[in-house]
C-alpha cells in the first residue's frame, strides 16, 4: 500500500514552519518531489514510527529508508519510506533491498557459530589451516600462526587500520603487487597481507578488521567446499528462509532487481578500483572499491524484514531456533583482557563479542545487542533488544545534513539509534 504524509502532517510531524521543498533545496542528489512516500501497510497505531521516519528523512535531506521491527517469530512494522531512485521518483518499498554493509559481520558470524555448533569447526581453530593453498611456506610474522577463529570474529587478531591501514581498501595496490587485473579478490588480499607485519600480538587488544571477517569468509568456503555465499545459505539462509538476502555488486548495472541506488556526497567522485577504466573518475559508491570482495565483512545486500527474520531466530524459544542458549551465550560474552576491559580491569560498557556489539545494561542482567554498517552511499542499523523486539534501519546514503554545522556530517545510523528505541516504545503493541 502506497500513502504520503500530506504537508500539514509532514510539518506537524518534523516541528518546523519550513516547507519540505525549501529544505531540500541542497540535497546531495539534487531536486526531489516535494512530498515524501511511504509504502507498506498504513496502520495508525504505529503512527509514531511512521512520523519519526518521515521526519528523520526530512530533517537530514535523505533519500529513502526502510524500517521493519518484529517480536516473537512476527514481522510486525514493515515500511519504505522515500525514494530507492530519485531521478525516477521510484519508492523505497518495504521489500527493497539495501547494501548492508558491516552488518554482514553479524550474518557471517552466525554462521561459523552454527558450524561450531554443529561439531565442524571449533573457535580455537588456527585460521591458517583454513587457508590451505594460500598459505605460502614462509611468513615473515610468525605471529599469523597464533591467530584462532575467535580472535578474527572479535577483532582481536593483530590488525589495526588506524595505525597501518584497512587491507579491504587496496584493491589496486595490491593487484599491482601481485601482477594481477584490479580489483584485488579476497585471495589475492590474504596473499599479500601474508607477507605483512601484524600490527599487535593476537589476543592482546580490540581493533575492528575488516580483513579478520575476509578470512572467515574463506574458512566457511574451505570448510563447505562451497562459495562463502552458498556456506552461509546452507547453514543460515536456507533454514529460515530467507530468500531477500544476497551478495552484493559493486557496479551499477549488476544491481539487483530490487535494490536501491545509492547517493553519496554532492559530486563525490573517486578512481575506479575497476579494469579497463583504472584510474578514471567515477561516482564512488559505483566503483570506488570492490563489493565484492567484502562478501564477508561488507557485502551482503537485503531487506529490513530478513534482517528482522535473522535477528528473531537467535532466540531459544524461537520457531526455528539457530543457535542454543549457550551457543547465543558464548556469542555475545565479553573478550578478557583489554578487548573486553578498561586497563583498570573495569568492564567496557560496551563490548565486541562474536560479531556483535553488546551493552549490558544497568542492571547487569540484560543486554542490548546490535551491528551498524557505513559504506559510501549506505548507513544501516541492526538492533535486537533485551525484551525481545528486533528491528533494522537502512539508508541508501552515508551523510545526513547537519543543521548546525549546515554540512552533511551526520552518520543517519548512528542518529536515529535512540530515537528509534523511544519510538518502539511509544507504540502500544497490545493493540497490534
């Protein structure tokens, strides 16, 4: 179902005596039809979600977005809002999907932990025998061969981005290195990265890698026998049936069907990372890196709704449970040392565990667990609460406007976090 906020209920909603035209006058993506859609079905009960969406886009100048929450095995909240093309003013639908960006953190977590709990991999596996033909028979840091299955997932195994750089993003360099066409595949990555310093000892602290995710992608393949994509369908997608998850392309026209496009900052372009055209400028969501070589640290696409079906599945008691309690327990636990504690030995108040961030809250017997993803062009939020209501937010741009610092500065993922918590709560969910 198709409706839109009217003006005199879009500026109710959003608090403000200014025109939505005039407030987009200096969107990124250029001009935009004055009214913001909203599809799915209408239901004014939930009218607060409706109103802090609509609002949201209006505020930061966005595209478009989709929400779906659920409790208990149901989707119940299931809209798009805005636009997946603005210059064809094509609707985000409920179903669109999203690249997701660091959430396929989460999905490939989940599934080397079904594989543990299936007796096929363990977490103190040594990655390096996961690697076979990749591994060369010398490596200048002896340290590689310390690194285990759990170090990778929490993002302890001795890389740091901020202080060498992030492996994922030198899908030229790399390539030239190796005598081969750019971009650089996840083999060729593992093979250069081989070769490299550690930065820290495994264990020793927390440092988010991207390319810990890459070789767990290349273990699940080892270990099925199979593409990393069809490793995680068997052991995660195809159980729950969720058919509007798939990997993602990086160029345009191989994106899905369904899938929305992508806006980045006014006019950003960067060199393509893509052979013949090496060098040249393009947009850079469209080939500034490679997607697909992010499969498992970035490259997922898919729809809110699956991403809710997911998140309600790492339940116990769910219908179709992927994880038992203590398989669920060890994925969301708290590192020791310094990747789980303040140097004073004072717990973080949020933590890396097994794919996931982790808050305990105040009163010590309850967390909040989620995932966020930011690529050019994608912000995204992945939440499953302590009572039980999960919910994912995707936008197809990374930068919403600021009106203090009249830029585009705001991360929408990380801004609309809270509020999306004080909206849940202000629906009266014995009435749905």
């Amino acid at each position: 179902m198709n409706s839109k906020f009217s003006r005199r209920e879009f500026l109710s909603s959003v608090g403000t005596a200014v025109g939505f035209g005039a407030m987009l006058n200096h969107q990124a993506w250029g001009d935009v039809p004055a009214e913001i859609p909203m599809t799915g079905r209408q239901d004014e009960r939930l009218r607060p979600l409706d109103n802090l969406m609509v609002g949201f886009l209006a505020k930061h100048k966005l595209p478009g977005a989709s929400l779906a929450i659920g409790r208990g095995g149901n989707v119940l909240y299931a809209r798009g809002f805005g636009w997946a093309d603005v210059e064809a003013s094509k609707p985000v639908q409920p179903d669109s999907l999203f690249r997701l960006a660091s959430i396929s953190k989460s999905i490939t977590a989940v599934a080397v932990m079904r594989a543990v709990e299936q007796g096929c991999l363990s977490l103190d596996d040594k990655i390096l025998p996961w690697l076979g033909e990749l591994v060369p028979a010398e490596i200048p840091d002896g340290r590689w061969r310390d690194i285990t299955l759990r170090h990778l997932l929490q993002h302890t195994g001795g890389w740091d981005r901020d202080k060498s750089f992030d492996a994922m993003f030198r899908a030229v360099p790399f390539a030239k290195e190796l005598g081969v066409d750019p971009p650089a595949k996840p083999e060729h990555v593992i093979r250069v990265m081989l070769k490299k310093p550690l930065d820290f000892a495994p264990g020793e602290r927390y440092a988010y890698s991207n390319f810990g995710y890459c070789l767990l992608g290349r273990a699940l393949e080892r270990l099925d026998g199979a593409s990393y994509f069809n490793s995680v369908w068997r052991r995660v997608l195809c159980p729950l049936g969720l058919n509007q998850l798939h990997l993602g392309r990086t160029l345009k026209d191989f994106a899905h069907t369904d899938e929305v496009s992508y806006y980045g900052t006014a006019g950003a372009t960067a060199p393509s990372v893509f052979a013949p055209n090496v060098g040249q400028q393009v947009s850079v969501p469209y080939g500034a890196w490679n997607l697909e070589a992010m499969d498992a640290h970035g490259g997922w696409i898919g729809s809110a709704s699956d991403l809710v079906r997911l998140a309600m599945s790492l339940d116990p008691q769910a219908c179709c449970p992927l994880l038992t309690a203590n398989g669920l327990k060890t994925m969301w636990e708290r590192p020791s040392g310094l990747a789980g504690h303040e140097p004073n030995g004072k717990p973080n108040e949020v933590h890396y565990g097994l794919g996931w961030f982790v808050r305990t809250l105040p009163s010590g017997d309850k967390i909040n667990v989620w995932h966020t993803g930011s690529l050019d062009g994608t912000s995204t939020i992945f939440v499953r609460r302590h009572d039980g209501f999960c919910w994912a937010v995707l936008f197809n741009s990374r930068s919403g406007f600021n009106s203090e610092t009249m830029k585009y500065d705001i991360t929408p993922s990380k801004a609309i976090d809270g509020a999306i918590h004080q909206a849940v709560d202000a629906v009266d969910w014995t009435r749905i």
